[in-house]
C-alpha cells in the first residue's frame, strides 16, 4: 500500500486500509480489496479499491496490469452479486461526483437504503 500525499481526503488509504475503521472484506488479493461500504447507499454495496494510492480513474500512473487486477475482482464481486441479488450495477466516479480521492468502484444491488 502506498500513502496518499498530504492533505488529500482518502478515506481508504487512512482508515480502511490501514484498519483504523473495520471493515467487513469480500475479497482481498496482493494488490485489491473489496469490503462492504461502511455507509451503504443500497441493500448490497460493496467497494473495491487498489491498495496503492490511485486518486482517480483518469490518473496516468495506473499501470495495466494493475488496472486488470481491479476489474478482475469487480468482475468477481460483480458475479458474485448477480449469484446473490439477481442483478447489479458497477459505477465509479469522477470530478466533483468523487468524494473520496481513491479510485474506487461501487458494485451494488437492491433498493437504496437511507
């Protein structure tokens, strides 16, 4: 896992990452973690996150065989919620929509919860 600079808001390299705030993990692999969302927006929402600092989708720095391992677990958590729920979506966002400046994915399935 690499740190974000300073100052920047990344909730998963300073709390799920590192353990501070527990998380319920999915799937995990030397270089991916997906763990259910702390602050769920549906009845099923998982995260999917790389371990090393990534602040968005769009950043150059991503290498691809790094961004295979990614899709590959959203591929694996995706499945496994359609297995479940019957169907889901797979979102990420970008710009002023990301909150947390960490590439992440969302997968998600069911009704939205408050």
């Amino acid at each position: 896992m690499t740190a974000p600079p300073a100052g920047s808001e990344d909730f998963y390299c300073a709390e799920a990452l590192t353990g501070r705030t527990p998380v319920v993990k999915i799937r995990e692999t030397v270089e991916v973690l997906a763990f259910r969302h702390t602050r769920p927006s549906f009845e099923t929402h998982i995260v999917v996150i790389p371990k090393r600092h990534i602040p968005s989708f769009l950043d150059l720095s991503i290498r691809p065989a790094e961004l295979l391992a990614l899709l590959d677990v959203v591929r694996e958590v995706a499945a496994q919620v359609v297995s479940e729920t019957g169907a889901c979506r797979i979102q990420t966002n970008l710009g002023r929509y990301q909150d947390t400046q960490h590439l992440h994915w969302h997968v998600f399935s069911g009704d939205r919860v408050s």
